[in-house]
C-alpha cells in the first residue's frame, strides 16, 4: 500500500526536478532568461553599428539637404520673404492657401511671377495680370530655386523665342489650338465660373512659351509632345507679328479686328434699321 502524505507528494516533486535537471532538460524560467539575455545582445550590436555608421560616414546625411547654387540661394531668400506663408516651408504648399511647387519648374514661377499674377493678395477665382512686383534679376533666381528644389519645364535661353518660326504655319495652328478660347484677334473671351481667357496683347515670347508649356490657370498643357518646340516658335511668330503688328485685315473701322465681316454685319443692320424707319415714315406721310 503506497502512502499519500503530504510529505510523500512534495518528496516526489523533488525527485522529479532532480531528474528533469539531470537529463539537461531547461526550465521554462531557464529559457526565458536566454531569450531575454539574446535580446539584449542584439539591440547592444545594433545600438554599436549605428554609432560606428554615424562616425565614419558623415557625408550622407549632408546629402538629403540639397546644395543650391548660389542664384538658388538668392531665390530661396526671396521665397523665404514673400512666398513662404502661402506656398509652405521648401514649396510643399499649404493647405487652403497655396498649392505645392514642386515639380513646376522655373518656367511656371517664370509665367506666374513675370506677369504679376504671382504673388496673389487675396485667393480669387482666376489670377489677373498685374505689373510685376520682382525685377527679370530676382524672378530669374526664384524660378532657378524652384528648379533645382523640385524640377519641372524649363524655358529655351533667350528673349527672342519665335526666331524661325513660320508665321503661316503658326496661324494656322493658332486657329486650331488657341482661337477658341483667346479668340481669333487675340483679345481673349470668357469662361465658365468667373474665369476667363485673357488677351495675349501684353504677353512676351518668354511668357507665351511658358504658358503653352506649363498650362496655368485653365489653359491646357502643351508639352513638346502636342506642340513641338518649332511649332511653338510659329505659334508666338504669329501672335506677335501676325495680330500684334499687322493692320486690321480688312475694312475701314476697327470693329474687333475681325476684317469685313463684322462691318458687313454691322452695315446691314443699320441699313436695314434705316429703311424699316424710312418705310414708316413713309406710309405716315401718305
């Protein structure tokens, strides 16, 4: 008969972990504890490869802040003063206030600031033209920051862009991809939601070639693979030589600079105005 004491329980227990211990079976305690010492081995490696990474290679973390060049420079000074609170710290855009700029290119900052439109005092439906506020000098050094910030269209050197360009070829694609919008003569029209078009009178070759490239406001987007940069050149031949420096074509008053169609049509009503009122005159008398 096998006794059941307490003693006899707790006595066989001990036999048990004797022979546990002696058949090198770990504990759950024991195996716990080299988990945890292995741990600790692997984040104080980590922690030493680090440092060492840190110490001798310190050029790398000099390169995610990008070197400007020194026109850069000046242009992220002026950025910093006058652009910053709409357009965000490194032209990443604020929200509510002003877009991003990276990725525009100098070409954008060029159109956008070199016709006044930029900097805006208050957001409104479509930016107007206004007198610049930045000489050539500065615009040149901001578009050069956004450049190399971000990327983006970049403008030909040079002032005169239509150098080449074929004035009848140039009309001709004038009339296909721009008369619907800024009219035949030029002089822009209205768009939908308060936007409009506007007149191409006051625009230079440097600001037409950037519009075409960059699409702003809701100007569509003319990348070399719509307009080549030849056709280009044609497109602000014609704008600047076609409409801007030739005479009306056609005609006697300046009714639009449409030519004799519009006087036809304003000479018909007025003549048909005359007889009607002739007529009664007529009858009246008799």
């Amino acid at each position: 008969m096998t006794s059941d004491t307490p003693a006899d329980r707790r006595a066989d227990r001990g036999r048990g972990l004797l022979a546990r211990l002696r058949s090198g079976r770990a504990t759950p305690r024991g195996r716990g504890r080299r988990r945890l010492g292995t741990a600790v081995r692997l984040l104080v490696a980590l922690f030493l490869a680090g440092g060492v990474y840190t110490v001798f290679a310190p050029g790398l973390q000099a390169q995610d802040t990008p070197q400007l060049s020194r026109a850069a420079e000046d242009g992220q000074a002026l950025f910093d003063q006058s652009c910053i609170s709409c357009h965000g710290r490194n032209a990443q855009g604020v929200e509510g206030r002003g877009p991003s700029l990276i990725g525009v290119g100098s070409a954008s900052v060029e159109f956008q600031v070199g016709s006044g439109r930029m900097p805006m005092a208050r957001q409104e439906a479509q930016a107007e033209r206004k007198p610049a506020v930045y000489t050539e000098e500065e615009i040149r050094q901001l578009g050069q920051y956004i450049q190399e910030l971000g990327g983006g269209p970049q403008l030909p050197d040079g002032e005169m862009l239509r150098n080449g360009g074929d004035i009848a070829v140039g009309g001709q694609l004038y009339r296909i991809n721009c008369s619907s919008c800024h009219a035949f003569s030029g002089g822009g029209g209205a768009l939908s939601s308060g936007k409009f078009a506007p007149s191409l009178e006051p625009s230079t070759d440097r600001q037409l070639y950037a519009a075409m490239l960059t699409g702003p406001q809701n100007m569509p987007v003319f990348g070399d693979n719509q307009l080549t940069p030849e056709q280009k050149a044609d497109i602000i031949a014609f704008v600047q030589e076609g409409l801007k420096t030739d005479g009306d074509p056609g005609g006697l008053t300046n009714l639009g600079r449409y030519g004799p169609v519009t006087e036809g049509i304003a000479i018909f009503l007025v003549g048909i105005t005359a007889l009607v009122f002739a007529s009664l005159w007529i009858a009246g008398k008799s």
